[in-house]
C-alpha cells in the first residue's frame, strides 16, 4: 500500500520512511507539498501523511488544492505545534485525521490501520451496494409485459426520492419484490428495510411494534421499546396488508406520516423518525373505503404513487421467462441438470390461470426440480393444474393458431365457470365478467351453455 508522505523537516520523513516500511508499506517522502501535487498526478497514494507548517505550500493549502481537483486520498495531518484549531479546520476541509508531533511510532501505524479498516468498510460498502442493486434493483423482476414495464419505470423513477408509495396486487403478482426494489435502488439502499406484515400481527400488539412503548405502559412492558419505525430510520418500512390495519391505527399512521414523527405507546413527547414508508395490499381500499374500513384521508396519502401489479394471467408473455427464471433459480440450488421445459409442459403452464401467481409458479417449478429426472421438465412432473384457461386447450397445434378460436374457447370457458361459481345466477356471473346481463344471455346462447 502506498503512502505519500509530505514534511520539510529531513529527519521526519526518514523516520516515518523507515516506520512505514518496516509495516510493509510503500511510502514516498517529499519536503515541497507542491511538488507532492504533482506526484499525485502520475501515481496512486492510498494515504496522504502531511505535515500542517511548512514553507511554501502549507499542509492547509495543499488540503485545499487537492479536495479542489476532487481527489478523495485518506488525508492525515501533522502537527508540530499541537495547534488543534488548524487541525480541526483541515478535518473540517476534508482530512481524515490529524496526529500532533512529537508521537511513536505505534501511534501512526494505529492511524493508519484505522484508516485501512475504513478504507476496507467502504469498498465493502460499495460492493453490498451493487450486490443489493443487482438482487434487487429492479434487475431481478423479470417482465416482457409492456405495463409490468412501465411499473419498472415507475418504480426506478420513485425510487431516489422519500414519497410514499403503495403497492397493489394480487397475492403472489411480486408487491414484495417490487418494495426492495423501490428500497434497494435508490438512495437508501444501505439503510435498512423493514418489512411489517400488518395482518399478520394481533392487533393489541401492533401499535407498540410499529411505534415502540415506554416502560410501564401496559403490563409487561417492564423496559422501553424501539418500534419498526424507529428501527426502519433513514431505511424504508414496508408495510405489508396495510388494508388489514385497525382503524385507530390507521389514525396514528396518518399522524406519523404527516408529521414525520411518532410516539411510543405511553410517552407523552414524539420522536422524530425519517422513514420512508411503502405500503402494499391486496384489497381494493376504494371499495374499503366505501364500506367505511379504511380511511380515505390515509388512503390519499400512502397513494402519493401508486404500483399497479397486474395479475399474471394478465400477462401471459411472462409464464415463459419467470418459469425459465426459476428452473435456473432452482439448478443451481438444488445442483441439478434441469435446463428447459418440453413443448407439452410449456403448453400445460401457458393455459394455466395461476390464481396464486408468480409464487404459484415458482413453487410448480421447485416441485417439477426435485420430480424431473432428466434435464427437461416434462409435463409428468407438473402438479394437474385444472383451472386451464378456457374450458378447452387453447388450440395450440400449428394448423390451429387462430385468434378467433381460442379467443372464444377462453370465452366459453369463462362464462362456465362464472356460472358455475355462482350456482347459475346470471346476474351475478355477468357482474363477474364484466359483461352486460344481455350479452351474458347472448352468448350463453351462441355457445349453447
Ligand atoms: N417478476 C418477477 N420476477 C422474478 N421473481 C418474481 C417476480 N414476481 C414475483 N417473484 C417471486 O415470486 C414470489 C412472490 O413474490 P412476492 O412475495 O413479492 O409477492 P407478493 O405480491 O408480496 O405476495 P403476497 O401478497 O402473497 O404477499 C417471490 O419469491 C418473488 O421473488
Ligand atoms: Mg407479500
């Protein structure tokens, strides 16, 4: 490691020349700090060892010129004189550390291992950073869907800033996987993500989970508490079913959202928290909203931005990839060969309607893993999956590719099973399907149902 060492004093630099090698380090000397700036032009310097007094350019100066050129080398500063007020205005300009002249030699090294350490923890935390990004930067939602797309973009757009965004879908369509995106490509990405699932916790517990409590605030609580919101400062929390929440606490989060601040249960001051809060649901809260559980003033503010995930029989271009996805997933997990689905399987899965989305299919795949034996999962290996698409197959054969045919064989088998799901109330099948009364009769005739 080399180390750049700046002082006018000849017995200095050859001390700390010979401390410095002796510790395996590769020091340079120079008596003129500018003619060191120039040095640093040719070569790379892991730290800067600079003496503050010296004639000419003093170690304040050359602080200056070299955080001017935006050069970021670990700076530690050099003292004489013990004058702490020069050395707290260099570490205010940017040096890492100053040591005061005389000191022993265990004295630098210690600087210098310090230094190395921080060195080491922000490399490291450059590398988590891209590693977070990469697992969850958006980069693993895989999509060829157009609107899933354009969520993406929404989703890296919203990213950097604090807005509080919410997350709809159905169980399984990735809301989950699309919150640490939002956390882990923007700003906050080091900070940590809390994830809460609010339906998942009883309800007398939750508001001391969310907030934290004093102790003494209720039996049991013998010591203060930090809340997920205290734990998720700087981070994000992810409030998870956030349409299960009781109705007092929906007040308290509004509270906490509009006036950045939250109060333990029992404590009579608020605390200050910056939280960035991402909901999800699986409930269609306008409707909520209407039958009076959930309330709309915390509606419109967790909807600043709101991620619309499209259930996956919706699109259907991604069954392929994602199944894809997850056979290597699941290869290299498990060790195993297993490269392709074969042209039946794939069939089986395309007409499939997947109610449990993504994480249906992920779990159809891990289960096909273990059961294949060779290195195609064959439809042998698929769980029977009866809620096809259409009562029919698509017609899949070549001679078959018609638009039409199978746009009416998903039709058909539709309107069968809204009626059967509804013990032949057409009424309500045609509610189902999104469809007049009349051409529910219609085309219950055309198709002779
Ligand atoms: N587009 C995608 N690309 C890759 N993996 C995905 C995608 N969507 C979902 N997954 C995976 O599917 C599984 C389910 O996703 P996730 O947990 O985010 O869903 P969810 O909407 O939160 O479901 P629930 O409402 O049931 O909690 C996870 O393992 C996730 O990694
Ligand atoms: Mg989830």
């Amino acid at each position: 490691m080399r180390i750049l060492i700046i002082d006018d004093e000849e017995s200095m630099r050859h001390m700390l020349t010979v401390i410095l090698k002796r510790e395996g380090y590769e020091p340079s000397a120079f008596a003129d700090a500018s003619k060191a700036l120039c040095a640093l032009e040719a070569d790379e310097f892991a730290f800067i060892l600079c003496d503050i007094k010296m004639p000419g350019m003093d170690g304040m100066r050359f602080l200056k010129e070299l955080k001017a050129k935006g050069r970021d080398e670990t700076v530690i500063m050099m003292s004489a004189y013990a004058s702490m007020d020069t050395a707290i205005e260099c570490m205010k300009l940017g040096a890492y550390d100053y040591i005061s002249k005389p000191f022993k030699s265990d004295e630098i090294i210690l600087i210098l291992k310090k230094a190395e350490e921080r060195e080491r923890l922000k490399k490291e935390n450059r590398r988590l950073r891209a590693e977070a990004e990469a697992e969850y930067g958006g980069r693993s939602i895989i999509t060829k869907d157009a609107r899933m797309q354009e969520e993406m973009a929404l989703i890296r757009k919203v990213a950097d800033y604090s807005t509080t965004v919410l997350i709809t879908g159905e169980s399984g369509t990735g809301k989950e996987l699309a919150a640490r995106a939002i956390h882990y490509s923007g700003l906050r990405a080091l900070e940590p993500f809390v994830a809460v699932n609010c339906g998942a916790i009883p309800e007398d517990l939750l508001e001391s989970e969310l907030f934290g409590h004093v102790k003494g605030a209720f039996t049991g609580a013998d010591r203060n508490k930090a809340g997920l919101f205290q734990e998720a400062d700087r981070g994000t929390i992810f409030l998870d079913e956030v349409g299960e929440l009781p109705v007092d606490l929906q007040v308290k989060l509004l509270r906490a959202l509009q006036e950045r601040e939250i109060r333990r249960v029992g404590d009579t001051k608020s605390i200050k928290i910056d939280a960035r809060v991402v909901a999800a649901t699986i409930r269609d809260l306008r409707q909520e909203i209407k039958e009076g559980r959930f309330r709309e003033d915390l509606f419109y503010r967790l909807n600043v931005i709101e991620i619309k995930m499209p259930p996956l029989r919706r699109r259907p271009v991604d069954i392929e990839p994602l199944a894809l996805h997850f056979i290597g997933k699941y290869a290299r997990k498990f060790g195993k060969p297993v490269k392709n689905l074969s042209n039946e399987a794939l069939d089986a899965i395309l007409c499939y309607t997947w109610p449990g989305n993504v994480r249906e299919l992920e779990n159809v795949i891990e289960r096909a893993m273990i059961l294949e034996e060779s290195d195609t999962i064959g439809k042998n290996a698929l769980p029977i999956m009866d809620k096809r698409l259409g009562e029919a197959a698509f017609p899949v054969a070549d001679e078959e590719i018609s638009i039409k045919k199978a746009e009416d064989a998903l039709e058909r088998g539709l309107i069968k099973r809204a009626l059967e799901k509804t013990n032949n109330n057409r009424t309500k099948a045609a509610e189902l399907l999104e469809i007049s009364h009349r051409a529910l009769l219609y085309k219950i005739k055309s198709y002779g149902l």
